[in-house]
C-alpha cells in the first residue's frame, strides 16, 4: 500500500471510528467496565508506576477510576502536552487538575516545574494509550499528530503498552508503517485482545 492510499484508509478508519464512539451508549458504564478490567490485570498489579491518561472527547473514560489509582500504592502519572510533545506528571491528587486549553484536564501549570513531579518514560512500567482505531493484532492509529509515537518509542523495553478502546474502536485491520508501534494488550468492554507488541513478537500474560 502506497503512503496515499495508507493515509486514506487510516482517515476512513478515523472517520467510522470517531462516528462509533459518538454514537455509543452508556459510555461512562462501559468506561468503567474497561478500566476495572484494566485494573484487574497481572500486568498492572506487577507494575509500581503507571502512565494513564484524563480522557477527553469520545476516549474510554478514565477520570472516574484515576482517585483509586491515585489512592493506591502505585505512582500514577499522566502525559499533557507542550508545543506538540508529551511531557508526565506525577499525580498524587485529583486537585491538581484543572481545565486548560480546548477544555481538556491537565496538571496545574504552577506544579508542572517541581523537579518532584516530571517523569522521564523510562521510570514508567505500564502505560495505558488511548487511541481512536486499533485492531487485534494491537495495530493503533490515533489522530495523525504523532504525539504517543514519539513518546513511547523511548520507554523500556520491558514495558506493556496497553490500549483502551470500545469494542466499536476494533477494526479488521489498521494500517501500520515502520515507525508505528503496536499494543502489547487492547482492553475492551468484551474483552483483551493480545497484541504483537513493539517487537513483533507477541507476549503471553494472564489477562
């Protein structure tokens, strides 16, 4: 497939996707069938620290499950955006949060300097990736802007990348080039699919 006819199918991918979940029922039940799936997982008991995301738009919602993460023993971090890249932040309290630009949850811009508070990606054990498509396999396509791409290419090797998604999101097959990397697991509200992973390879683990 030829780099035209690639960014074409992934639009039409984004396009039915985005009409999905806009037409999608019940989205806070769902989300919260996903996230306690999430939470129940092997993966993320092993795990110390662990990158979510405030949910905005149509995305599986995560504010409501983030206070008992918080809450937990594990650190808990979360990507914002600065000048097109992701940056992390340690989030010990819900009221760090507030609404920044186009109505989106982000840490306090006041908190976003304490040395105490960045997070490098090397330091995270699990990271849960939102996204607007993704297939069995774990292929993903988000918005086109590259943001979680550039970020997760430098976490560990070792780290599982877990996407949330409706089961509206699952699609036969997304479209993937080189620098894109697939999901080690995808969570629906069905089920966990198991992913290739960043290598190819496949991983098994207890969902």
């Amino acid at each position: 497939m030829n780099q035209d006819a690639l960014a074409e199918k992934k639009q039409q991918i984004r396009t039915a996707a985005h009409a999905a979940r806009k037409a999608l029922a019940n989205k806070n039940v769902v989300s919260h069938q996903i996230t306690d799936r999430v939470m129940q997982m092997d993966q993320y008991a092993a795990a110390q620290c662990v990158m979510w995301y405030v949910d905005i738009r149509d995305e599986v919602r995560t504010r409501h499950a983030l206070p008992a993460a918080v809450a937990s023993d594990k650190d808990i971090v979360i990507p914002y955006c600065v000048d097109g890249n992701l940056k992390l932040f340690l989030l010990e309290s819900m009221d760090e949060l507030e609404v920044g630009s186009y109505n989106i949850f982000e840490p306090r811009e006041s908190l976003r300097n304490i040395e105490s508070k960045k997070v490098d990606i090397a330091q995270i054990d699990l990271i849960l990736v939102p996204g607007v498509g993704f297939d069995a396999r774990g292929g993903r396509t988000g918005h086109g802007k590259g943001y979680y791409d550039k970020l997760l290419k430098n976490a560990k090797n070792e780290t599982p990348f877990v996407g949330l998604a409706f089961e509206c999101q699952m699609f036969d097959e997304i479209p993937m080039q080189s620098h894109d990397l697939f999901m080690d697991k995808v969570v629906t509200e069905k089920r966990v699919y198991d992913g290739i992973g960043r290598n190819g390879l496949g991983r098994q683990a207890t969902a």
